[in-house]
C-alpha cells in the first residue's frame, strides 16, 4: 500500500523554506551594497551641499600701517577667485562684520593667529573662515594662509608661499588647490583641483584697489574713483572691473557698467552671477531684446532659479515692446506660480502695457491679496489708475503701499506727482520733501525732487 501523502503540510514546508531563502539572500545583498565603495556621481556633484566661506583681511605681521592695504588686497583677489569656484559660497564679510576694518588687520604681535581665528568666529558665525598672515619683505611677500572649516572649527594652516608684491594674482594660485582641498566639502562640482590663472597684478593697481575698499566703509564715490584707478593701471585685473559696475549704476553710467561687465564676463562666460549682472546691465542700456536672452542663458546655467528669472524674460519682452511673446511668457509664467505675488505683478504689467487695463487691475489686485507688504504691486495698481485718469484710486493705492512700506521711494515720488495733478500743492510738497530726506544724497531722485520743491516753493 502506498504511503498517503498530505499535500497541504508539504506546500506549508516548502513555502517556508522559499520565505527563508528569500530573507536570506535579501541580507547577503545589503551587504554587498552597504560594502561596496559608493561612487560620486556627476549628478551627486551637482546637487552637493555647498560650503559657506568668509574670506577676512590678512593680518600685517611686519605692523607698519602703511602696509594695511596689502591685507584687503589679498583678501579681496582670493575672495574674488574663491566666489567663482563650484561648491562654495563665498559671503561677503563686509555684510557681516560688527567692528571697523582695522580691527580685522591687527598685527599677529598683539594677538596669535589661533586667537584671531577663533575670535573672528565669535563675531561673523560659525561659517567656514579663512584668513592669514602676510610679511612684506622689500620687493617680495611671505604669506600664510589659514583654514577653519564650519565642521570641525580648527585652525589648520594651508600653505605657505612666497613670492612678488606685483605677482600677487598668481602667487595666491599657487595655493587654491590646497585651499579648496581643506575646504571643499567631499563630491563638490568642480573638483579640488584650481585650474585658474589670473594675469600678473602691479603692485599699484592692487594698492588703488584696496584703497577702495577702505574708502567704501565712508565714500562709494571715492571708492569707486579708486576701482576706476586700477583699471586703468591693470585693464586685465578682474575684481576691480567688477567692484566698478555698482559705482557706474550710482552715477547713473549706464554704458560704462555695461562696459566693466562685459569684461568680466567674457572671461567667466558661464557664471551665473556675472551673466544676470550682464543683463541687468543691458536693460539698463535699453537693449532688452539682448536682455532677455541673456536671463534666458542664466536659467539654462541654473535651472533652479527659472521662476524669478522668468519674471525677469517677461518684463525685458513687455519694455521692447513684445507683448505678444511677454504674454506668452506671462501665461507660462502663472500656470508655474499661480499664487505668487510677483507673478502676478509681473503679469498684469503686460496686460497694462496691451492696454487690457481691466484685466491688469484684477491681477494688480490678486498680487496684493497674496503679498500685502509688497510696495511693488500697489505701485503698479496706482500707475494703472493714473492712466485711466482715477488719480483719487491712484493716491489710495500709493498710501495703502507707504503704510506696508513707509521707504518705498518709488511710492513716496508717485504720490508728490499724483498730488501735484491733483493741484494738491501742500501735500506734493510734503511728499517731495519726504523724497528728498529718504534719497541717497546727490542721487537722481533727490535731484528730482529738489527741482520739484524750487517749483513748488518759489519763493523760499
């Protein structure tokens, strides 16, 4: 006879050797995985935490205060070079420092390197520092150069050159590869590696270029005169074609900004900061058409920074009087953010530019419900209504704007001008005279309103 087998005790076996087998091998991959070497992708580059860097002016360690500006020029070239490098951010420490310049180049006598370090991360943050000592020494410089890494906080000194005072530029390459390398977080775009060269600096164009700096904290005019002075004694020398551009906008040289920029970015034509500088630079010209396609270059750079860009594209489009490719522009634009105020604000200008004015006070309108405390969309309201000749709507708008943004200059000149159609002659003269203690000094718009006031009150 046969022996009976039971079949369902038999597939209850199997199944549970299969489960086992299954979790077995399932452990035997993880740790394959988990052991094996994991490789930095191009992708994992690009997507890598950046480094937050400071560059701080070197310390004078020979203490001959004639000497100082060598600190701020060193300072200066390396933060220059250092803020086009992938993967680091280099922050501006002028925007950080709580203390005179001078007290950022005490001579190392007074003080050890250790202590100034640590001292420095007290007062500008826990960011990644770098500093050093410089010795000049007749013709030629001993310099030393000093990393504390936001991570780890300890000082470590990253190399040590010597070299000429006029090679300064140069000299200061010898040392960004082991500058990157202390630091450069691991998988940063770009490698550690510096491929870059600079052309050889005089010692007189780099004396200039720091006496700017030290004149920025008091005179931007000064300071911009001196930036002018090292162009001209070195055209090649990069960092101070850039520090021009700011000082051309103030004076209202349009074309020289865009002469400086156009310098810098054929040198470094893949920078993002430079490309969106070139193109608001060309705006400022009145080249929108070129404008627009230097935003839409950034945005292919940076894909992350497509939004705010855009809104850039649709202006430029909307001011060269391309309003059928602006809307296009404009309609892409709010299906991508179609709650953002300044979308929204920035679409309505077309429809105010197509004279579609009731489309354009209705997203005026939306713009303001999401973003309240933005000055820009009630601006852009009370210019639609002065158009239409609805001056009452227009001051409304322009005072509901000063009471989110009472410094809004643009708000403060729009409503002395309504004021002034309005015959409303003692608060246009307020308003002018709010102008004019809000305004820069010398700048356009307190020109403008002194000229408005000598109108207004003739005989005072």
């Amino acid at each position: 006879m046969l022996p009976v087998i039971d079949m369902r005790s038999t597939c209850r076996l199997c199944s549970s050797k299969l489960l086992w087998l299954v979790a077995i091998a399932s452990l035997l991959l993880q740790t394959v995985l988990l052991a094996a070497p994991r490789r930095t992708t191009s992708r994992t580059r690009a997507y890598a935490r950046p480094e937050y860097v400071i560059v701080v002016p070197f310390a004078n360690e020979g203490g001959a205060g004639d000497d100082d500006w060598i600190g701020i020029a060193l300072q200066q070239v390396l933060q220059f070079k250092l803020s086009h490098v992938p993967g680091l951010h280099v922050l501006q420490y002028e925007q950080y420092r709580p203390m005179p310049i001078r007290e950022y180049t005490i001579p190392v006598q007074s003080e050890s390197i250790e202590a100034r370090a640590e001292r420095l991360r007290q007062s500008l943050g826990r960011w990644t520092l770098i500093l050093g000592t410089f010795l000049p020494a007749g013709d030629e410089l001993d310099i030393r150069i000093y990393a504390a890494t936001r991570s780890s906080g300890t000082l470590q000194q990253v190399r040590t050159l010597r070299g000429r005072l006029e090679e300064m530029g140069t000299l200061l390459d010898e040392g960004m590869s082991a500058l990157l390398r202390a630091v450069l977080p691991l998988g940063a775009m770009g490698g550690t590696e510096w491929r870059g060269k600079v052309p050889t600096r005089s010692a007189e164009a780099l004396q200039w270029f720091a006496r700017g700096v030290l004149a920025a904290q008091e005179d931007s005019d000064q300071a911009g005169l001196c930036y002018l002075s090292a162009v001209q004694l070195d055209p090649t020398f990069l960092a101070a074609h850039w520090a021009v551009v700011p000082f051309c906008r103030t004076q209202r040289d349009t074309e020289g900004a865009l002469e400086h920029v156009n310098v810098v970015a054929a040198a470094m034509p893949n920078d993002v900061q430079v490309r969106m500088a070139r193109a608001a630079a060309l705006s400022g010209v009145g080249d929108f058409m070129e404008a627009a396609k230097e935003y839409q270059l950034c945005a292919k750079l940076n894909p992350r920074l497509q939004k705010s860009l855009n809104q850039h594209i649709v202006r430029c489009y909307s001011r060269a009087n391309q309003l059928d490719k602006a809307l296009t522009w404009a309609k892409g634009l709010l299906r991508s953010a179609p709650n953002d105020g300044s979308a929204l604000t920035v679409i309505g200008g077309v429809y105010q530019a197509r004279g579609e004015h009731k489309e354009a006070v209705e997203y005026f309108q939306r713009a303001i419900r999401q973003e309240p405390t933005s000055w820009r969309a009630y601006w852009e309201l009370g210019q639609c209504y002065a158009q239409l000749g609805r001056l009452d709507d227009a001051a409304q708008q322009y005072r509901a704007g000063l009471a989110q943004q009472p410094k809004a200059l643009s708000l403060v000149r729009a409503l002395a001008d309504v004021y002034e159609q309005q015959g409303k002659t003692n608060e246009a003269v307020r308003e002018w005279e709010r102008l004019l203690e809000l305004s820069p000094p010398g700048s356009a718009l307190a020109r403008e309103a002194e000229q408005r006031l000598a109108a207004l009150k003739p005989g005072k």
